[in-house]
C-alpha cells in the first residue's frame, strides 16, 4: 500500500484503515518497504545475477566483459491442456500428502508460478509448484481442492494477471482473492497464507502474443488492484508481500531486462523474484513457529 503526498491525500477509508490498522498489519508493511529497499541495493549492486554467470566469473574473470547473456533456463513449458495440467498437479499433491515433507510450502498461481525454476526457490522448504499456465482467480479457487490432504506450511498465492487480460472486473477478482484465503484457512487453519502482488506488463516494449491486450491494460490499474489486495489481506488477517515495484521501471512498466517477451519473466527476473522470497521469509516466517496439525 502507497501513502499518497499531500498534493493527493489518502482517500478517507484508507486513513481510517491505517488508523484500525493492527500491530501487526503495519510491521508488515514496514518488513515490505524495508524488502523493496534491500533488493534494489542488491540491484544496484548487481549481486543478483544468474548462478552460471557467477560461476563462469570465477573461471575467467579476464573475460568478464566478452560474455554474453546467459539464456534464461525456465521450468517446464509442456503443451498440455487446462485438465492435463490439472491431473499433474493432482498428482503431485498427492504424492505431498502421503509423504508429508517438512515445511511444504505451495506456490499457488498462473504460469508466473509454473515457470519459477525449482532451482531458484528458496532453500530450506520443501516446494509444491501448483500453478498453471493461463490461471485466473476462480479457476485457482476451483482447485484448492487438491491441496485438501497436504499440510502445507505456507502458501504463497499470485494470481490475477490473466483475470485482467480477460476482461474480468476488479471486484470479482477481489471477491474470489478473498475466497481463496477464506478457503484455505477454513481446510488448514493454521497455515500461513502470503498474498503476493500481480506484477505490472512491459507496456509497448512488450513482445507477447497478446501484446495488444495488454495496451488496453493501463498499468494504473494493476497498481490500483494491488492497494486493494492489501487492504485485503489486512482485513483477512494475512500477509501481503508487494512485489510490484522491485520490477517496474521509471514509467511504471515491467523492466523489460527482466522479462522474456513483456508479461512473463526471465531468469534474471525470477532471481530477483527469489530474492523478495528470501528476504521475506526471514522477516516475517522464519521467527515464527511453524504450524501445528
């Protein structure tokens, strides 16, 4: 959530929300300001670079400036239809609940999800990927029925994006967000629910397929979406992580550097992605006790 200047003062509601606002709730937004500065240090820094790239430094740090990018190594992009896609992950969270792993942690989304690299994940938990390509809102509500028999630590929620392109409103994506956190606490009430932001586009850099879907798609109107997802999450009792600006560029946009074709990211996009990950689970997660069942 953005504190507007004076020029533009905080709508009334937002006001009284921060002044209701829990402890709790404002440390949160705290531990994400401080999360957006740390990873743009590490930006400046240029720490956050591709595991090959570090190692072929080592090797032949002469010849640092003759390298070329490195080619982003994604997760697996099958061609699979919607139900296919579906029974994989049917399997795979079966195979969670019978082997219960320590802290199963689910990565809920679209293909934003599906494509973050198992190798990047953050270490120390154990990762169930569940997200699909094209996923909206209430096709990710529809299916939180796999996860019924894990007991999944934590799960990290991105969804959205797709909504938009389709011309879904604003407020029924809100209503089914809220279902969805309301759902999962009902089936696992104590796991630890992290509502993450839906990330901008690249504009008319961008290079996607439905590139013209995305013009008419205003940037404005993520942000705007996202302040409402975080009064959401205040109001639901779980945390938002609000990843929106480590990726946008001076004009709002998503930084083209960190996108494969304008909507979907590249490696150097999920490190930075990875990093927001780390950061905040040793923030916000990792002091805490796990949950109990």
């Amino acid at each position: 959530m953005q504190l507007k200047s004076a020029a533009n003062p905080i709508p009334e509601r937002v006001s009284i929300a921060l002044k209701k606002a829990p402890a709790w709730a404002l440390l949160s937004l705290l531990t994400n300001g401080l999360l957006i500065l740390a990873v743009f240090v590490l930006l400046l820094r240029n720490e956050i670079r591709s595991p090959s790239l570090q190692t072929s430094e080592v090797k032949n740090p002469t010849k640092l400036e003759q390298k070329q990018p490195v080619p982003p190594e994604l997760g697996p992009r099958h061609l699979w239809t919607y139900p296919q896609w579906v029974a994989q992950l049917e399997r795979e969270a079966q195979a969670a609940a019978q082997n219960k792993p320590e802290r199963l942690t689910v990565l809920a989304g679209d293909s934003l999800s599906l494509w973050f690299p198992a190798k990047l994940l953050p270490a120390g938990r154990a990762w169930l990927n569940q997200g699909i390509s094209g996923e909206t809102s209430n096709g990710l509500l529809r299916r939180l029925t796999l996860l019924d028999r894990t007991q999944p630590e934590t799960v990290f929620v991105m969804i959205g994006i797709n909504d938009l392109i389709r011309g879904v409103s604003d407020e029924a994506i809100l209503d089914n967000q809220r279902l969805i956190i309301q759902d999962l606490r009902w089936v696992h009430p104590n796991v630890e629910i992290i509502i993450q932001s839906i990330l901008p586009h690249s504009g008319a850099k961008a290079t996607w397929e439905g590139r013209d879907r995305l013009l008419a798609l205003p940037n404005s109107r993520i942000r705007e979406l996202n302040r409402q997802l975080a009064l959401l999450a205040q109001e639901e009792g779980v945390k938002f992580l609000d990843l929106y600006q480590l990726f946008t560029d001076t004009q709002g946009n998503l930084r083209i550097e960190l996108s494969s074709d304008g909507l979907h990211l590249n490696e150097q996009g999920y490190l930075v992605w990875r990093s927001a990950l780390q950061l905040f689970t040793q923030l916000e997660l990792d002091r805490q006790p796990p949950a109990q069942y």
